[in-house]
C-alpha cells in the first residue's frame, strides 16, 4: 500500500466519504502555503486530480469547495483518483456515477452522515484527557456495544466476513460510506486492518477474530 502522511490519509479518507469524492474541504487550518503543499504532493502522486465544472463559483479562501477558477472563471474541483482510494485500502471507483450505480446495486438508503468513531464511555472524576487525533500512537480506542460500529466490526469478524451489500442493509450506510468507515475508522483510529477477496461475483470483508 502506498505510504501516506497521516493528513493524507485523512484528506483522502474524507473524499472517499464524499459523494462527488471532492477533497474540499480539508482538514482543520489546512490553508495556504501548507495547503498548497499536501495539495501538489497529492496531485503529484496522482491521488488526487483537478476536475474541471461549468459552473462560475468563485474559490474562497477557505477552499470550502472549488480549489481555483480556470481563466474564464470556471470553477475546479479537487477529486480523489481510483488510484487515491487505492492508497487508503478501498477499491471502490471515485466517480459519483459509479458510486451511485453502487448504491442502487446494493439498495441502500440515503445517508447523510459519515459514520463517527464512537470512544469508549468516559469514566467520572479525574482528569479529562485531550482529544485523540490520527497522530495519537496511544492504544486504540474501544467500541460500545450496540453501534453500528460495533455491528459492523461483528459482520466483519464472523467466519464468512460480510460483503458491502450486507453492511448496507444492516447499517442503512452508502456503500461508498462502508469502504471509507473501513480506512477512516477502523485502520486508523481503532487501528484494525480490514482485509478482502473475490468469491465469484462478489467481494468478502474480514477482520481478524477479536
């Protein structure tokens, strides 16, 4: 798997959540200079590509959405590449339209939210600690009984693993949700590596037995 920074497996990461797979906006003050620089090395490694729209939207400084504006003021978009979600372990196309025919293949619902890491309960008294970040080398965090998450984490772990279809309808997610909860939450929070195969016509998920 490529080797990647930790913020950009979160920018790509994020993208992956996304329906049009844009890579705005970026993390925290990810601005400016530094934006520019994690931006180039991304579009250099052809992980991520400019896109091209007809429509007039201005960039802001935020870079909320449109990266830059071509010439005559076309805006540009940012858009992780097939070879971006490689990186980060998903073998799911960019392409909204791809995506969307995953989703009807697979009859999901409309979701819209990515699904957060959820942290173990905190306990009363004593000193509250920082909040974790993807740089944090503490022990991973452990998941409540009950969430999807936890749902998920079961499907993956039974003997015949799960496939996209079967996370779908039990979490009502995207499918395109499920493969980015694999790399965001599972690889890189919680620090578990979700690991795949082709059984004739459909691909199996697993994760080690707890």
């Amino acid at each position: 798997m490529t080797k990647l920074s930790d913020t950009q497996v979160i920018i790509l990461s994020a993208a992956a959540q996304r329906d049009d797979g844009n890579v705005l906006p970026l993390p925290g003050s990810l601005r400016g200079g530094a934006a520019a620089k994690v931006v180039g090395a991304l579009l250099s490694r052809g992980l991520i590509a400019e896109r091209v729209t007809d429509g007039m939207a201005k960039a802001d400084p935020a870079l909320n959405r449109i990266w830059r504006n071509e010439p005559d003021g076309r805006g540009v978009l940012l858009i992780i590449t097939p070879a971006g979600l490689e990186a980060i372990g998903i073998d799911s196309p960019a392409d909204p339209e791809a995506a969307a025919a995953d989703e009807r293949a697979t009859g999901a619902p409309p979701a819209a939210d990515v699904p957060p890491v959820e942290p173990a309960p905190k306990k009363r008294g004593g000193p509250r600690k920082a909040a974790t970040t993807v740089a944090d080398v503490a022990s991973a965090p452990k998941t409540r009984d009950g969430t999807k998450q936890a749902q998920v984490i079961a499907m993956l772990r039974r003997r015949e693993g799960a496939t996209i279809a079967q996370i779908v309808e039990g979490t009502g997610w995207r499918a395109h949700t499920a493969r980015g909860f694999f790399a965001g939450a599972l690889k890189k929070k919680l620090g578990l590596e979700v690991t795949s195969e082709k059984v004739g016509n459909e691909r199996i998920y697993r994760l080690p037995p707890a």
